[in-house]
C-alpha cells in the first residue's frame, strides 16, 4: 500500500507481495522473469528477505518481493519506486506530510471609528501551509471571519495556501478598545479596533443683553455614549438640562440620545 503523511528523508519499505503467473498453454512455465526498478528516492527491492538491491534481476513464480524507498526531503512531495516483473509494472508511492503550520500573518489595528459600528479588517493572506486547515475567531464586539471576501460569515470556516481572510467586529464605546483573535490552526493574531474620544460642541452666542438668562442651542448627544459623569462650572450661574427637564447646577450622569442644552446669566456690563 502507499504510504501518506511520511515523514521527510527517511525510508520506507512496502508490503510484501508474492510473484505468480499462469503457465503457458504449452504447459512449458519459465523458472524465472526479469525484475527491475526505477523511480524517486534511492528504490530498491528485495527478493524473499534477501539483499536490497536496485540492479536488475529474476524472479522465480512464488518468492516475496519488497520495494523501499527514501521519502522526500520536502513537505508534501512524493516519491515513486515503479517495480516491473516481466511485463507487469507496479507503483509504490510514498508522500511527505502536508504543512499545516502557516506563517506569521498580520491584522492591521483600527483606531479613530465611531462607537458601535461594525468595522472590518484588511484581509490577512495565509501563506506556507500545502493543504487547506481550519480557522476561527472569538474576542469582543460579537466577531466574525470571512474567508470568501465577504460573502459569508461565521466564527469559523477553512482556508487553503494563499487565501485570504477578513475579520470584523463591532465597536464598543467612546475611548474603548475592542480586540478578536483570529487563529489559523494554532498560528494566532488580534485585530483591535479603538473607538475616538467623545466630544461635543455647545456653540456660543454674541450680542446678548446685559444680565440676562441665556440658554444655548440644543446638543444632541452621540448615541455611542455611554453613562456619564456631568457637572457644570462656570460664571453667570450656568446650569444644564437634559432632555428638555430642569435646569440644575448639580453633578448628574448623561448618556448617548439624550439632548443638552445649557443657560447662565450674562455679564451685568
């Protein structure tokens, strides 16, 4: 029988098998046939558990033959010994083991995206591995990969030599860094997406009359924000209302979709 998943440079020696063949018609059989051997990685064969040899020779109807041969010194390669006994030629095939292990591969970080948005890598080639291994993925931000640019995903799936593979996941609040680890069988790296610094505008107002209670313009604040601290300081007595509510001077929390508007009292001169 062949033999897969050989390990590199090392020998291997086939199962035995007995020669026969049909006597002649004239009742007349040959004491013996011409046996030779060609091939990759030094074959040889031996005769009944005699010499191994690679010259040619004969074989006699009822002796055992054996085939060996020196297994690639590459990953996935094969090696053939052709053995021919009279007319008939048989193979004995021995292939290396497949290369599973892939190199090194990066996922570039993304920095800067809007919070709770689903933000996708740039595709990772998987290169350095001959047969097609498994993929998966698990992190925060719900994560998933794709090895079909895109047109499916999952947590996990294959991938074959010089394929590629996209990441995404969904951002997490303001200032938050979310990471998903993709692993090719056993090889690994984060893909990390980092949402921006919260910040808001209240846009001022000129002109106004002397001592009186000026309220801005409503701010509506970005839904990606989480529960947060609010305080006020200031001149003129300045207060905040959240959501059209009262007015207050008092520390609160403030979280994304509410709205802000903020009043004080303008200078007396």
């Amino acid at each position: 029988a062949d033999v897969t998943g050989a390990d590199i440079n090392t020998s291997y020696t086939s199962d035995p098998f007995t020669v026969s063949w049909a006597p002649r018609e004239s009742g007349v059989q040959p004491p013996n046939i011409p046996i030779s051997i060609t091939g990759d990685g030094s074959p040889e064969y031996r005769i009944d558990g005699g010499a191994w040899t690679s010259a040619s020779g004969w074989v006699g109807s009822g002796d055992t033959v054996e085939v060996r041969l020196t297994s690639a010194t590459l990953v996935a390669t094969s090696h053939t010994a052709t053995l021919s006994v009279g007319t008939t030629t048989s193979d004995f095939v021995v292939r290396t083991q497949d290369d599973t292990t892939p190199d090194a591969f990066t996922l570039a970080a993304v920095t800067d995206v809007e919070p709770n948005t689903q933000v996708t890598s740039a595709a990772a080639t998987i290169t350095g591995i001959t047969t097609a291994v498994s993929v998966s993925v698990s992190g925060q931000g719900s994560p998933e990969l794709s090895t079909d640019n895109g047109v499916t995903w999952g947590t996990t799936g294959s991938v074959a030599n010089d394929g590629t593979i996209l990441v995404r996941l969904t951002s997490g609040t303001f200032e938050e860094t979310r990471t998903a680890t993709l692993d090719v069988n056993g090889v690994t790296d984060t893909f990390s997406v980092t949402t921006a610094a919260f910040s808001f505008t209240i846009a001022g107002q000129t002109g106004a009359a002397t001592s009186q209670l000026v309220t801005s313009d409503p701010v509506l604040l970005p839904a990606g924000l989480s529960a947060s601290a609010i305080s006020i300081t200031g001149a003129g007595s300045p207060q905040y209302s959240l959501d059209g509510g009262a007015f207050t001077s008092a520390a609160g929390t403030v979280s994304g979709g509410q709205t802000l508007e903020v009043r004080l009292t303008s200078a007396a001169v």
